[in-house]
C-alpha cells in the first residue's frame, strides 16, 4: 500500500499557504443532529462543548460523573480534540437524572433533554465549521474564485490525513494486524482493532478516488456506477444515464461511488468493478482478510460544501461551511492552500 497523502486535487494547484488550529477558537464544529429531542425516555440527551480534549475522553469523564457504563453512551461522531466542538451524548440513566452541574475544566453542558433511544454512530445530519486562516498568503479575487467553484461543484470526498493516525501510524498498525485477523474465528473487534479496520478501509477508498480524480470522473457517472443520494447513505445503480441523471448530478443532488471493501455483493457492474479492482491490486490479499469482518459499502466520490462563506477577520480570513456525516473539514481546505497545522488530531480521527 501507498502510504503517501499526495492525492491529486480537482480544482487545480493550492492557491497558497495558510495556517489553522494556532489559537483554540481558530477550529470550531457545531454538530447538527437534524432531529429534536423526545422529550422522555430513558436517556438523557447532552448537548457538550469541549475545547483541547478528544471526545473519547470526554465520554469517559461524563460516565465516571454520572455513574453510567461505557456501553451505555452514545454519540453521534468523533470531533477533533484541537478546537472548540460541539457535539451531542446520550447517557442512559433509567429512573434518574444526572447531577446538576456536569461541567469539567474543559467542558460544559450547553442542553440536556429527555430522549428515548440511545444515539448511535452517524446519526448527526452535518457539521458546521468555521476556521480561521492565518499568514494566509492567497490573494483575495483568486481566492473568492476557488470558493465560488468549490461551492458550485463540490470538492473530492477523501478521508482526511487524521483518518490514518500520526504519520500515518494507524496503517502501518493495520498491516501489522492483518496476520492475526486472517487467523481468528470471531469477527469481534475491540474499538482499537475496529479503528484500525476501519482506516485500511478508508485508505483504499482514497485509492480509487485518487485514480478517478486524476482521469476526471470523480464528479461523472460511468457506465455501471453506483449513485449514492447527496447526504444519505441510500444508493442505486440507474439504468441509463439519461438527462435526469445528468441534472441531479450537476446539482449535486446524486454522487457516484467508491468501495469500502468487505464481504457481500458488489453492486457496480464488471466495467467499474474492474477500474476499482485495478486500483487495489497490491492489497487484494489484505482485503480478503478484511472481508471476512465487515461488509462491502459504498461512499460518496464527491462531497457537498454547503453555506460556504468568507469573513475577513483583522489580518486573516475565516471560512465557514457545513459537511454531511463523514466528511472532513480539511479535504475542503487542501483544495484552497497547502495547509500548516500547529496542532494534530490524528490519533482520533475527527471530523466524522
């Protein structure tokens, strides 16, 4: 496997240099769950702002405060420990609440309602960000240009370099428990071993995505593609791809797909499938192990960038956009400038 992060870019070279995450509030996520809260029930729904923390710690911070088991949390994503987030819990506390002040050194509880189900992964619609760039370098017309094209045509939906762990750790961790999943019966992963799956996963997916960026049909429908629904995991393989397709895929309505390889039946047809295949034929091996743990799934080729806008702020600029679940903040910025972060959240892959 390529271990490289040089993936080509849809809208032409990096305009310029920028600096993010210098200062805490540089890097702010408002998660959006795109549903309101029951009211009743058995869980208590958390609202949370945290800065400098991951939220795995987070969690394990509220569930010593209210006296509830890790397997009794939920949480919609993981968001960046290097930053001001926020994100919802659920806590499941039948029969009683939770103390009445939950704020901690580097967190507090912005709402807390009623709810009756526990919030599982991915359940958020989207992620608004708003980053401040500093020392950016990019001249302000080419700037607003590159904007207006990214929101006009969306960027290319690879998973961010924090998918993957400090340089690029996660991977080589992988590779190295490829040997031992090939060799054990349960399909049972611990959350390390299941994040580990998970970015070899995504690491093929870039692959593909890298190949169809470079020959410019990461935005088309191929003959055979699968679609996927823009801000949903619904997808279909249209029968022709007559003008309606055409127009939905030129309003971003649809996006065409690529693999998260794993067991089952692979939807696209043998002309894509081949092109796919091509891409990942040094890692057939390693993905057969893997497809005995996870199923085959499809994800978006081209990301959606919503409400994208530009504040002047002193001597930097700050954009503001909201993603879908799943994608990350800083595949949008790596097709504007050439990106210095002072602080990394690889270690746990946030933005989801």
């Amino acid at each position: 496997m390529d271990l490289s992060v040089d993936w080509p870019r849809a809208h032409g070279a990096v305009l310029g240099r920028a600096k993010i995450k210098s200062e805490i509030d540089d890097f702010i996520v408002d998660e959006q769950l795109g549903f309101t809260a029951d009211g009743e029930g058995e869980h208590l729904l958390l609202q949370v702002e945290k800065v400098a923390m991951t939220t795995l710690d987070l969690l394990a911070a509220l569930a010593q405060r209210c006296q509830v088991a890790p397997q009794d949390i939920g949480y919609a994503g993981m968001k960046d420990r290097w930053g001001r987030t926020r994100q919802w819990i659920s806590l499941h506390l039948p029969g009683r609440d939770a103390p009445d002040d939950l704020d901690g050194e580097t967190w507090r509880v912005l709402q807390r309602h009623r709810h009756g189900r526990k919030l599982p992964r991915g359940c958020h619609r989207a992620n608004r960000f708003q980053i401040r760039l500093r020392a950016c370098d990019i001249e302000e017309t080419a700037l607003r240009e590159r904007l207006d094209r990214i929101a006009r045509d969306g960027v290319p939906n690879y998973f961010g370099e924090q998918r993957f762990g400090w340089q690029r750790n996660n991977l080589v961790a992988a590779q190295a428990a490829l040997g031992r999943w090939q060799r054990q019966t349960s399909r049972r992963l611990s959350r390390r071993e299941a994040m580990l799956l998970s970015a070899l996963r995504s690491a093929w997916f870039n692959s593909v995505l890298a190949a169809r960026v470079a020959d410019a049909s990461w935005d088309r429908c191929l003959a055979g593609d699968v679609l996927m629904l823009d801000g949903r995991q619904s997808f279909f393989r249209p029968k022709e791809i007559d003008a309606e397709i055409l127009r939905r895929l030129s309003e971003l309505d649809v996006h065409p797909t690529g693999p998260l390889p794993g067991r089952g039946k692979v939807v696209v047809d043998e002309d894509v499938l081949a092109l796919e295949s091509a891409c990942l034929t040094d890692d057939s091996a390693a993905i057969a192990v893997v497809a005995r743990l996870v199923e085959h799934d499809r994800r978006a080729l081209r990301m959606r960038v919503r409400d994208l806008h530009l504040q002047r702020l002193d001597e930097d600029w700050c954009l503001h956009f909201e993603l879908g679940r799943g994608s990350y903040a800083t595949t949008v910025l790596r097709e504007i400038a050439t990106v210095i972060e002072d602080r990394h959240d690889a270690d746990e892959g946030g933005e989801s």
